[in-house]
C-alpha cells in the first residue's frame, strides 16, 4: 500500500528547519570551541586577544545586567527599609504617648501631694480645726456660687462654719449632710464678709457678685483706698470668720471701690478644712488662760 501524499500528520516543515539549525547551530559552536581550544594551546598570546575581545563585547551586556539586578535590589531593599522605618515610626510613637501620659501622672501625683501637704500645715496652724476634705464640686454658670465638701455631720461639720484651703478663704457651710456639705462661696451675692486690706489695714466689706467675682467697698466714703494687686483679708469683726485669712486680690478699679478675684478657687483647690465659728470673747479667754498658766 502506498504512503499518503502530502505533509505527514504532527509534522511540520518549520519544525522541521528549527531542528535543522538547531544542529546546525550545535556543530557550529562545537567547531568554535574546538577552535578556540586549539588556539589557546597553540597559540596562548593570541588566544588572549580573542578573549579580551570577547570581554569587551559582552562588557555592555553584563554591565546592563548588573544595573538591572542592582536596581531590582535597590527598590526591595529600600521598601524594606521603608516597611522597618515605619513599624519603628509607629513603636517610637507610642512609646511617647505613654511616657506623655506618664508625665501628666506624675505631675498631677505632685501637684496633688504639694496641695495636701499645705492642707495639714494649715491644720496643724489652726486652732481647732474640725475636719479636713476635698472640694468635690463647684457651680460655674448658676448665679448661685456652692461647693461641694466631702466631709459632713458625722465628722463635726455644722451649718455655719467657715470652710478655708491654703490659699484663703473658700466659705461657710450652709447645708450639712452625714458625709458632705454644702458650701457658700465667697463669690456668691448673699455672701458678705467683714474684710481689710492687708497695705493698709483698712477695714472694708466683701460681697461676692455672683459671676466669680468679688466687690470690695470702703466703710468710710471718699477716696478710693484700693490698688490694683492689693489683697483683702478678714477682719474678724462680727464672730464667724477668723481673722488674717487672705479673701481676694484686687484685680480692676471702679468709681468707690473695686473688684477682686477670690485666691482660693475651687476649681483648682483639692484640699480644705472646715473651723469652728470665730468668736472674739472665746479667743480672749483662751489667750488670758494662756498668759495666766505660767
């Protein structure tokens, strides 16, 4: 039977020319190398220029090459040093809020440590202190200035007594539960308070206004007897506040008298303590007693 005509099936005539130079391609670089193996025995000098040839035509080539790879290696390599700068950008940045924290810690501990320390040498200069707490809350927009004072009836506080922190006078007590108390401010209108100034020893009167503030007015009518920065302390006149507490520092001028800021705010007093009721004839007796006792 005769073979078919034609290509024969899986068989193509370009495959058939890709082996053919394949071969070809194989015996040529076989004689080449055969060649230059030849040359390099018999001939070593100018086997040696061949190569140098060789190697300055494949220069470019490689030298192409080797940007290419240090390129590809230069852009992993700067994305992962981006990647590390990151992570540790992150990480130093968390470690400064902590520390940021940790000093606002630190620094209210201080502040909260200096504050009751001045409260206990207050305590340890009063008469008769009654009883020492914190100021836990304050009015701002009422018209109607009160604190709150953690300390009531079961440890001795009662309606009346004035309530003081290291910086000056707070108040009085107006309300007295069993374990807080409510406080008049001295800012509060219906607070009114015998008062000198400290310069000149002037007595005066306190009213509080009812916005923060305090009005200072002379008991004689005149000239205005106050300075700007001059401080209002107690009289002691009428009983209930002792003398010498610092009340206000004169902060503006008006046509008779002038306006103060009270010394001891208490938004930002932590510590107080509460005394009893200021009076005159008692301390007298106590200071004779006292002179008499040697």
């Amino acid at each position: 039977m005769a073979a078919p005509g034609g290509p024969r099936p899986g068989w193509s005539r370009r495959a058939q020319y890709g082996l053919f130079f394949s071969f070809i391609a194989a015996i040529a670089g076989l004689v080449i190398g055969l060649a230059l193996l030849a040359v390099s025995l018999v001939a070593p000098k100018t086997y040696a220029s061949v190569r140098g040839a060789a190697l300055d035509a494949t220069s470019p080539i490689t030298g192409g090459l080797r940007e290419v790879t240090a390129t590809v290696a230069g852009v992993f390599g700067g994305a992962g040093n981006y990647w590390d700068a990151a992570t540790q950008n992150a990480k130093l940045k968390r470690e400064r809020e902590l520390m940021i924290q940790r000093i606002i810690e630190a620094k209210a501990i201080s502040q909260e440590n200096r504050e009751l320390k001045a409260a206990l040498q207050l305590r340890e200069r009063t008469r008769d202190p009654i009883a020492t707490g914190r100021i836990v809350g304050s009015s701002f927009s009422s018209p109607r200035r009160y604190a709150i004072f953690s300390a009531g009836g079961s440890d001795g506080v009662r309606v009346g007594m004035p309530v003081r922190s290291p910086k000056g006078l707070i108040g009085r007590v107006v309300d007295s539960g069993a374990l807080a108390s409510r406080v008049l401010l001295v800012s509060d209108r219906a607070s009114i308070i015998p008062a000198r100034i400290l310069r000149t020893g002037q007595p005066i009167i306190s009213q509080g206004r009812g916005d923060g503030t305090v009005d200072l007015r002379p008991l004689e009518v005149g000239r205005n007897p106050f300075r700007r920065g001059d401080i209002v302390i107690t009289s002691g006149t009428g009983g209930l506040y002792p003398p010498l507490v610092p009340i206000a520092r004169v902060v503006r001028l008006d046509d008779d008298g002038a306006i103060a800021l009270p010394l001891a705010d208490p938004s930002s007093t932590s510590f107080a303590i509460v005394e009893r009721p200021y009076e005159p004839a008692a301390v007298a007796e106590e200071v004779s007693a006292s002179a008499e006792a040697p």
